[in-house]
C-alpha cells in the first residue's frame, strides 16, 4: 500500500474527548486534516461549536457532542449519540482531564473529586467507547494522552526564578501513571478484536510561560525549545491510521529529548 494510503483516514469515525482544550484542538485538526470525521466533547458544548465551526469553516469535518466524564449516564448518552448520528466509532482519543487539585496540600475532597473523573470516568468511557469500536469488522484505535509526568517527578528547577506555584498537584502524577500501565492491561483485554490501544506521553507544551521558566526549561532540551501545537498531530495520525497497524500496548516519550 502506498505510504499516502496508510496514513489516510478517509471514512474514519474519531473521537476527541476534551477537544477543546490545547491538544485536544491540535489532536482534532491533525485527524481532520488526514480525512477524518471528527467528533470532540467535553462538558462544554458552547465552546465546542465554537471550535467546530472554526474547523468546518477550514472544510474540516469536526462536529460537536457534550459529555461530562464523571456521570456514567451522560457517557452512556455520548455513545448513543455517536451511533445515530455517526453509524459507528472507529477511533478514540482519551484526551479529557480535570485539574480540582491545584498543589499538594489542597483538601483532599480534590483528591477524590479528580479520582471520580479522572480514574473511574476515565475507565467508564475507555470501556464504553471501546465496545463501540469493537463492532467494527476492522476494529480501531484507541490512543491515550497520558504525560511524562506520569514517568518521572516534578522538576522543580523550572520555576526558580518565576512567580508561578512551586508546588504541583498530585493527583496528576497519580491518574498519568495509572494511564500508562492501563494502555498494556487494555491492549490485552482486546486482543483478538483487533482493537490496538497506545499513549502518548507529551512534554511540555508552550502555552506563553514566563521568559524565566522557558528558559529553565529549554535549556534542559536537547531540541531547545517547548512542544508546538503540530508537535502531536504526526504522531495521532500514525496511530489512529494503517501505517501504525502493527503500534499496539506502547507508551511514547514525547518530550524533545528531555529525558533521554
């Protein structure tokens, strides 16, 4: 097959939780830009028409759906929703997360109210979503985002220098780690339905950080510089198409260097 055709997802069906967001917007346009038909949720279905429209307006085919991760039956409404408008699921992007817990000594009320969406939601719509893929003769792709924070500890060194909080939420180390190793427990689970499942670890991204700790930070990367927004869209589209059949069960390091 030609390497053009391996990596087209033409008639593809793709969903992006937490579309909205910063990857999520790059990990919609990457998938739409390769042919997809796009699907982003979150809970706010305002700001994602908004960011749908913006899309379809570049003659990308994004639509929008609401989900909250944390209510079983809002995710039971989401796949039923994608089945009536959509006919099927061929690909899932587990990119939602939400950040309760702001530094380690918050309540630990923060604690468990993470947990709800970003532990047992998570595993609710990875399970739900997953079933809808696995009616698909050919099967499908899910791709976690996990972070590298999920592989190593906090930098602090980043922020000497800066105004910004030195003291990082637990919670997501916690979920980001757990998301890995639920990558290999899932990849497993499918075997035989040809249902591949991968993570990606992303460094950090440029978001307008203080000069200070862009240059804490870049210094330390081999590449000099933070992830851009086009950083990721390669790397979704080479596992949710053909040319990543044979990806399955990994977690991928995508921080520039930082940790090699």
């Amino acid at each position: 097959m030609n390497v053009k055709q391996l990596f087209d997802l033409t008639g593809k069906v793709v969903l992006v939780s937490g579309g909205a967001g910063n990857y999520g917007k790059c990990i919609a346009e990457g998938l739409a830009e390769a042919g997809a038909t796009v699907i982003i949720a979150s809970r706010n279905l305002e700001k994602l028409e908004e960011v749908a429209a913006g899309f379809r307006g570049q003659g990308l085919d994004v639509h929008a759906l609401q989900v909250d991760q944390g209510d079983h039956a809002s995710v039971l409404e989401l796949s039923k929703a994608i089945i009536e408008k959509f006919g099927k699921l061929d690909g899932f992007v587990n990119n939602s997360v939400a950040r309760p817990m702001k530094s380690f000594d918050a309540p630990i009320e923060k604690f468990a109210e993470s947990m709800q969406i970003n532990a047992t939601g998570m595993m609710d719509i990875l399970r739900e979503m997953g079933e809808l893929i696995a009616r698909n003769a050919d099967g499908g792709s899910i791709i976690n985002i996990s972070s590298m924070m999920g592989m190593f500890g906090p930098d602090y060194s980043n922020y000497e220098g800066t105004d910004m909080p030195k003291s990082l939420p637990p919670d997501y180390f916690f979920h980001n780690a757990g998301l890995i190793n639920l990558t290999k427990f899932l990849a497993q689970q499918y075997a035989g339905k040809n249902i591949r499942v991968n993570c990606i670890s992303p460094g950090g991204l440029f978001n307008n950080q203080p000069e200070r700790f862009l240059e804490n930070y870049t210094k330390k990367v081999p590449l000099k510089r933070m992830a851009n927004n086009d950083d990721i869209k390669g790397l979704i589209v080479l596992l949710a198409s053909k040319a990543g059949e044979y990806i399955n069960g990994e977690n991928i390091l995508m921080d520039g260097g930082l940790n090699a």
